[in-house]
C-alpha cells in the first residue's frame, strides 16, 4: 500500500470542500478556496514524494469539479441576468 503525501491529501481536501461549497452555492468561500487549489496543484505537481499514477487520477477528479463549477457558473449567471 503506497502511502499517499500530504500535498496530494491536501489537495484531495480542499477538492472536497470546493465540491462541498459549490453544493451549498457559498460563492465567495468557492473563490478563496479555487485560489488556493490552484496552489494546491502545483505543490502536488512538484512533490517528489509524488505517485504519478495517484496524482494523474486527483487531478482527473479536480478537473471533473472545475467542469462542475463551470457548469453552475452558467446556469447561476443565467438566474442572475433574468
């Protein structure tokens, strides 16, 4: 069993939260917290602890909640402008 960094377990939380805000539509909390993932990223990226496999599969996962946020992003847009 590969033992997982703590920059990629960080990265997996915050992923979490962000998935969890956008839930509950906190807007504001959702923008500190992609400025931090995206942080978050990139320290995960340049660990040397790093299991490629396991970070390819995260990232895959923050993409898909990116994907998600845009996707309510539009549709949030839309209630606003009517």
């Amino acid at each position: 069993m590969a033992v997982v960094p703590a920059s990629q377990m960080v990265l997996m939380r915050k992923r979490k939260q962000l998935h969890q805000l956008m839930k509950e539509h906190k807007w504001d909390q959702i923008a500190d917290i992609e400025k931090q993932l995206y942080n978050d990223i990139n320290r995960a990226v340049e660990d040397q602890e790093r299991s490629p496999k396991e970070l390819l599969a995260e990232l895959g996962s923050v993409i898909a909640v990116y994907k998600e946020l845009s996707t309510l992003c539009r549709l949030y847009s839309k209630k606003l402008v009517r």
